[in-house]
C-alpha cells in the first residue's frame, strides 16, 4: 500500500495572532507515525473497536497503571457508561461540582440520575469537602469530583466525606491524564475514572473519543458490555444486556481505529508534551505575577508527597475579566471563559430551583476566571506577546 502523503500545511510563523489552540507543528512532526497507524487499520479492515483500539488500550493501562481501560468515542459517554457500569439508579443522586463543563452533569441525568451540585474550593476549583458534606441527602449514591486545569480534587477529603455516608466515589477525570495523587493516577482513586481525548485534551485525538479507567473487573465487564449494545460472547444476535437482574440495556459508543492509531502516535509524546505545558505555564507566571490587576495564577497545590499535576489549561483570574477578554481579541489573541454561567444556573437546571448566592466561590469564579492560550505548539514569543498584551490592559495603555 501505496505511503500516504504528509499534509500540506506547515506550521505558521509568529504573527502576532495567538490561537487558542493549535496542533499544526506537532502533527506535521507526528505524520509518519499517524500515517502508519491509518494505514495498518486499513489493511486490517476493521475501522472500529478492532486492533488498534485493542492497543491503545493496552498502552493506556501501561501508562496509567489502570488494570483495565475501555475505549468508548468520547469522554461524556465514558461518564454514562461509568456511573452505569457502577451501578447508578434511576432518580438517585450524583453530588457533582456547580464550576465545571456541563458533562459533569448532563452524563448524571443521562445515566438516569439526579445530580446534586456542590460549591468548589477557590485554590482548586474542585469540590469542596466541607460543602460536599453539607450537600448530602439519604438519597445521594454517587460523589463525582471533577479534576480540572492543572489538578486533582481533594480526594483524601473527598474520599474521607464519602466513606463517611455510604458513597461510591467516580472521578470525572476527563481532563487528568499525567495526573497522580498519592502515586495513584487520576481515575483510579474511587470505583473508577475516564479520560477524554477530545482534540484540545492533553491527549487529543482529531475528533471525539474517551476512555473508562477502572481496577474493578465488575465494572469493565459491564462497561465492555454497554458501549457495545449490550453484546455479550461473538455471535451477532446475542445481546443479553448485563443480567437479567440489572436488565441494563447498551449503546452505540465503540471508538473508532481511526482515532485510535492517533492517539497511539500521540501517546509517544505524551510525557514531554505535559513537560513542555508545565514550562510554558511557568513562564506566564513568571511574567504575569508582577501584574497588578490579576488576582490568581494558577499553581498545582501539593497535598502529600506523590501529588502530580499537569498543565491542561492556564486559568486566571482578573479584574474586568470581559474587558481583558475583548482586549485580547483585538490585538488577534485567542481566549475561552471557563464557565460563565454555572451548572445551577443552566436553563437545563432551573427546575431544580437554585438561586444566586447558593455557590459563592463557583459563581465568583465564573465572573472572574479567563483561560489563556496553553498547547505544546504555543511558542515563547507567543506567550510573550500574550503576556505584553495582559500587562498594556491593566496598567491603563488600552483603557
């Protein structure tokens, strides 16, 4: 079979435009290995759940040191399969963060549960024990603590809060490859995790795709079962669901090889892609903490020994955050708001009759938190510009 040709783009020059994310250079440099990949999944002639999601799997619980890990085709159905999987019932509750993306949430309702919003900590923007506890019914079943940014969620608090009540502990760890807490990576802490690797994740693929972490053999099998329409053994008319006794029924959530065979390219660069985010992230901070105007910097907080962060996004907060924001744009500076609108407060969410003031810290963060631009294509002198143009609007230049 015939090479299949490198892409005809290159990577841009510096112009003084800053995307938000980029990928160009590192997929140019990762084309042969894609290239590669693509074509073994063509000529094995399976193009979904087949042999290079098999291994991809394989290298992700060698990377992770997961028992098992379930390819699924993103990182939300990896959340409904999980909570499924672990044996969520209808109408029971899911505590889950008021400051995180809708996922969090939505894969609860779509699992048949009810989610229960918890106000987060200021430092990490994870839930926060002391308000998980005070947020629990009899009918909570579930805590999913969400590990978002740059860090893990308390999970010794979490955790500690959870055993207390009775509750199964799930981490939405969408966005925690590279992660540990207590040399144990993000995922594995509780019944299980995910993973997304939705193009922009620090593992991203070029379209949608996800993964469930878990060491409880219970749980792979059911999740094994679930994405694949409930099929159990090789023949194509038997689909017993789970048992008889859940009477779980499956879903079309198969990752595609295509996906996979880039994942497994990207994976080889995986450990010095997270060292390059965490340079680049200390020189925003290098540069951005004499500003006066920012109130945070984001810093990965050490609560014991094996704590492991990663940089994903570079989150800050800012007087006249808007302001910034459109300051930035005119200059050709790509931003995103992580989250304007809490999760309480989402129209999807309004029957559940919260009112402003219930989550200070996660409503003060929406009002204030702006992400920069953070991918391992993004250059010193792109940073530099970002961080000029940070310091012209509030040293008064621009207003």
């Amino acid at each position: 079979m015939a090479a299949l040709s490198s892409p005809a783009h290159t990577a841009v020059p510096f112009s003084g435009t800053v995307p938000f994310f980029s990928q160009s250079a590192s997929f140019q440099q990762l084309w042969p290995l894609i290239s590669s990949g693509v074509e073994q999944v063509v000529a094995h002639g399976k193009y979904s759940h087949g042999r290079q999601v098999a291994e991809l799997e394989q290298a992700l619980c060698a990377y992770t040191g997961a028992r098992f890990a379930l390819g699924v085709n993103s990182g939300t159905d990896a959340l409904v399969l999980l909570l499924r999987a672990a044996g969520l019932a209808p109408g029971e509750e899911v505590l889950v963060p008021a400051y995180t993306f809708i996922a969090s949430a939505s894969a609860v309702v779509l699992a048949g549960g009810r989610p229960v919003f918890v106000d987060v900590e200021p430092e990490t923007y994870a839930m926060d024990p002391a308000a998980l506890a005070a947020a629990i019914t009899p009918r909570s079943r579930f805590v999913m603590p969400v590990h978002l940014f740059c860090q893990l969620a308390d999970l010794d608090g979490i955790g500690a809060v959870a055993r207390r009540a009775g509750l199964t502990v799930v981490e939405d760890s969408a966005e925690a490859i590279g992660m540990r807490w207590g040399g144990r990576h993000a995922g594995l802490l509780g019944a299980g995790g995910v993973l997304s690797f939705f193009p922009t994740k620090t593992l991203g693929a070029l379209g949608d795709a996800g993964a469930v972490l878990t060491d409880d053999p219970g749980i792979a099998e059911r999740v094994a079962a679930l994405r694949h329409h409930g099929r159990g053994g090789r023949t194509l008319d038997h689909f017993p669901g789970i048992s008889n006794e859940t009477g779980l029924s499956g879903m079309n959530s198969k990752m595609d090889d295509l996906q996979a065979a880039v994942l497994l390219a990207k994976l080889t660069r995986l450990d010095a892609d997270i060292a390059r985010r965490g340079e680049l992230a200390a020189r925003y901070s290098a540069r951005l903490s004499r500003i006066l105007g920012i109130t945070r910097l984001p810093t990965v907080i050490t609560r014991n020994t094996d704590t492991v962060g990663a940089y994903y996004v570079y989150l800050i907060e800012g007087e006249d955050r808007d302001g910034l924001a459109r300051h930035l744009a005119a200059r050709g500076i790509e931003t995103e708001t992580y989250y304007p609108t809490p999760l309480p407060f989402q129209p999807c969410f309004a029957h559940l009759g919260h009112r402003r003031g219930d989550f200070p810290v996660a409503e003060a963060a929406a009002e204030r938190a702006l992400a920069l631009p953070l991918y391992p294509d993004l250059t010193f002198a792109q940073l530099d510009r970002v961080c000029a143009a940070v310091e012209e609007f509030y040293t008064g230049g621009a207003r």
